[in-house]
C-alpha cells in the first residue's frame, strides 16, 4: 500500500496539472500575457452577423471563416458624450485615445493616441489607412497646424490615397527601403486617381520593412472600403471586400499560432445592421444577384475580435473609448500610466 504522503502527492500533482490547464473558447490560451506584437484591425462598418456573406456562400458551405477563430467576441458601445451614434471616424479615434469627448474639430489631437503610450515601452508603431475621406482619415492634422507633428510624432502613418502636394513622401509595395517614424507615407500607386495596389500586398510589403524581428510593435489597419460599399447598398462588393479581409485576417491568425505573445485585434464602428434574406430562393437571388437586404440604422453597439496574448481582456460589453486600456492592461504600464 502507497504511504498517505505518496497520496497526496499524487493528488496535488493531478490537481497541480489539471490547474494548469487553461482554454477561452475551448482553444488553448495562457493567461496575463502582455502582448509585445499587435495587429488591430480597424473595419467599420462589420458586424459579426455579416460574416454569414462568407459562411453561406454557395461556393463555400459551412467552411469556417477567419472571423470564427478568434477566440473572444465582445461587444462596445458606440455613444459619446455628443452622440448615441457616432460617426465611425470619430468612433476609432476615440478607440485609439480612449476618450469619448470627440468633437471633430482639431481639439481632439490634443488627446494622447496608444502609441505614445506603447512608445515609453519601446513599441515601434505603423498605421496603414484605406478607403477614408479627407474627413476621416488621420492625416486631417496637416490641417491643425502643429497638431500633426505632435499626434503622429510616434507613428509612421501609410495612406492608400492621392496626396495633396507633390512634395509629399511615397511608397510602393515594390520598394525595399525602410521607412522614417513620424512620417506620412502615400500610396504612389494611387497618385493617378484609383489605387492599383492591394490592401493585401501593400499590408504585407510595409510590415516586412517595418517589423523588428521578435521585436515590440503595433500596427493598426484602417479599412473603410467594407463601410464605404455598405452605404453604397452595394452589397456584391461588400462582400468582396470582406472576403479579401478574412484572407488577410487568415494569414496573420497562422503567423499568431506561432508566436505566444502576439495579439490580433478587430474593432469595428458605425456597425451597419441590415435583414439577411431568408433560406431559400430569396437568398438564392442575394447570392447570385446581391439583391439588397432590408437596412436599418447604424447599430449601438459593435464586435470586438481578439485572439492570442491578453485576448481575454476584450471579451465582455463595454465602451469603445476602453479599448486603449484593455490594450495596455500590463502591470508594467499600471505602474506607468496609473490613471489609465
């Protein structure tokens, strides 16, 4: 017969590794892990019934979509303190500064953006932007005077746009040279109206020069494109749009399987809510045809995808403005920031 300590060796050992085992969403995931490797995706206008496009797609029947493999879904509310339903430009930015009083006006560049907080821990931040207005996209602080010195200072923002002057600093996703921070970066292959490059190739040339190997950094995609064709009614391209996402999505989520302390992150705003079709020959004629589904108004609140390191600080309903705060959930930047 085994002694008693021998037992309760055994016992604190099979409690010690049954305690061991930790999952979200039935997936393994270690908890409290502070992510040193950030890819947010920014897509207003989704909503997480949207990615039926994808999983009825005739073609496709019941193959996971890239939205489906992340291991937490939580949900933000969209009002600010001006609005019940924001703008989704105001609606990032206040995700990105964590403040709810957006104003539109340049006085909201006077709020301290994520990457001056991940800048005191060494991140090396890029932002890449399709498919925004003048109106929307973060370049708007060339029109603030100062502003954009100061915001951007710790960024290197690329934009898939045409820019304003002929002076301005390009880039093309054939390059090789690297890029200097606080810098605007446009498109050149849309210096002649529409862009010819992908969000894609454009995506993955920049972080192949931007990245520090095993290094510390965010970089935040900034896609309009989903949004500008829903408000189109245009329901074909929307779609599109959405299946090229969930292959780039795809492609980071197998780059994430290998690299324990890489959080991928999708946020969305302005959620555009609509009425699928029913079963049958009525979505027969939207898939075929994209006949329009019936639209409603902006919703009031919006998904939150997360997966990997610190992914179960998103799960949950909160404000959007909390974004920034789940994202440096830390202890290293508690210490630092303790008013955060």
């Amino acid at each position: 017969m085994p002694s008693n300590s021998l037992i309760k060796l055994a016992a604190c050992f099979l409690f010690i590794s049954c305690a061991r085992l930790e999952t979200l969403n039935l997936s393994d995931h270690k908890y409290g892990v502070s992510p040193k490797r950030i890819i947010w995706f920014q897509i207003p206008g989704l909503n997480e019934d949207h990615i039926s496009m994808l999983r009825f797609n005739v073609s496709l029947a019941d193959k996971r979509s890239a939205f489906e493999n992340f291991s937490c879904l939580g949900k933000i509310w969209g009002y600010n303190l001006y609005d019940l339903r924001p703008s989704a430009a105001s609606g990032l930015f206040a995700q990105m500064v964590g403040k709810e009083n957006i104003t539109k006006t340049c006085g909201d560049f006077d709020h301290i953006p994520i990457w001056n907080y991940l800048a005191t821990l060494g991140y090396k931040t890029g932002i890449l932007e399709s498919g925004a207005q003048d109106n929307e996209s973060l370049d708007y602080t060339l029109i603030c005077k100062d502003k954009a010195s100061i915001f951007l200072d710790q960024a290197i923002f690329f934009r898939m746009a045409q820019a304003k002057s002929s002076d301005k600093s390009l880039f093309h996703f054939q390059d090789r040279e690297f890029f200097e921070k606080n810098k605007i970066y446009y498109d050149r292959t849309c210096q002649k109206g529409s862009c010819f490059a992908s969000l894609d190739g454009n995506l993955e040339s920049i972080l192949s020069r931007f990245k520090i190997e095993r290094g510390r950094y965010l970089f935040i995609v900034r896609d309009f494109t989903y949004l500008n064709a829903l408000k189109k009614r245009d329901i074909r391209q929307a779609r599109v749009i959405l299946s090229e996402l969930d292959q780039i999505v795809t492609k980071f989520l197998e780059l994430q399987k290998s690299d324990s302390e890489m959080l991928l992150l999708i946020t969305s705003s302005e959620s555009i809510g609509f009425d699928f079709p029913k079963a049958g020959t009525e979505w027969a004629n939207f898939e075929k045809k994209g006949d329009n589904p019936g639209y409603r108004s902006p919703l009031l609140m919006f998904p939150v995808m997360a997966k990997g390191a610190g992914a179960e600080n998103f799960c949950g309903i909160y404000k959007e403005s909390e974004i920034l705060e789940r994202i440096l959930k830390s202890q290293m930047v508690k210490r630092i920031f303790p008013l955060l």
